[in-house]
C-alpha cells in the first residue's frame, strides 16, 4: 500500500502535476526570478506550495540560473545593438570591466542583483542609457 504525498505547508492530499513557467521564484540574493524555462513540480491545490524531491531543486535551480542568463545575455545582445556601442562603452557607462561584461554576455556567470538590474533598466528604458553615461550632462542645461 503506497502513502499518499502531503503537502509539506499545509497537510493537504490536494497536489497536481503543474508547469512553473511564468512563475517568480527567489534566487540568490535576487527577490524574485520569473522562469522562462520549462519546470513542472506538484502544486498544493490548496496553499501553492511546491513539493519537490532533491533531483527537482537541482533541475529548479538550473532552470532559473538559465533563465538569469538568457535575460542577461539579451539585455547586453540588445544594449550593444541598438545603442551602436561596444562592450568597453557599455562598461563605462554601467561601471563594469569589459572582461566582466563579455563573461555575462557569453553566459558564462550571473551577476548579482543590482548588476541584473541596471541593465534591464538600461534595456528597457531606450532614454535611460544616454542618462547613465557619466559624459552625460544633459541634466546640467536643464536645472540652468
């Protein structure tokens, strides 16, 4: 006779096979990581939480640093594109070494938190990359 699987937050029987896609999930010293990889884990019906077994969190872990790789390497892919720049430029205006940058371009390691969001700021906001320029200042003749 095999026991039925609990949920370990709230007790329930109530679990089901689900995707994770689309989900944010906390990830080093990141709040929140939205997965674009594929996952499926048992979800609590009732509470939401995941049961996941070991081989799962290191399959959970990989998905999500894959996904903190594929961002990066597309906002520094769209970065270099659109603004016409090189990596040396872009690591001027963002205060990070070439070397740095073409290792997170290459998807080779993650950068911490604050890193991953300069640079989706700089991506997302087209104005944004001209204002982070230290040569910059524009802002000067406005306040004049």
């Amino acid at each position: 006779m095999s026991k039925k699987i609990r949920c370990g937050e709230c007790g329930s029987h109530q679990l089901e096979e689900r995707e994770q896609i689309g989900k944010p999930f906390p990830f080093k010293d990141y709040p929140a990581v939205i997965l674009n990889r594929s996952f499926s884990a048992l979800e609590c019906r009732a509470c939401g939480n995941l049961v996941v077994n070991q081989k799962q969190v290191r399959d959970l872990d990989a998905a999500i640093e894959f996904t903190n790789k594929d961002d990066v390497v597309n906002f520094i892919t769209t970065l270099l594109a659109r603004e016409n720049t090189t990596i040396k430029e872009l690591g001027n205006t963002v205060g990070l070494s070439r070397e740095y940058l073409s290792k997170l371009k290459a998807g080779e390691t993650i950068p911490k938190f604050q890193t991953y969001n300069m640079l989706k700021v700089l991506f997302s906001d087209k104005n944004s990359f001209k204002l982070a320029n230290p040569k910059y200042d524009g802002f000067r003749k406005d306040i004049a």
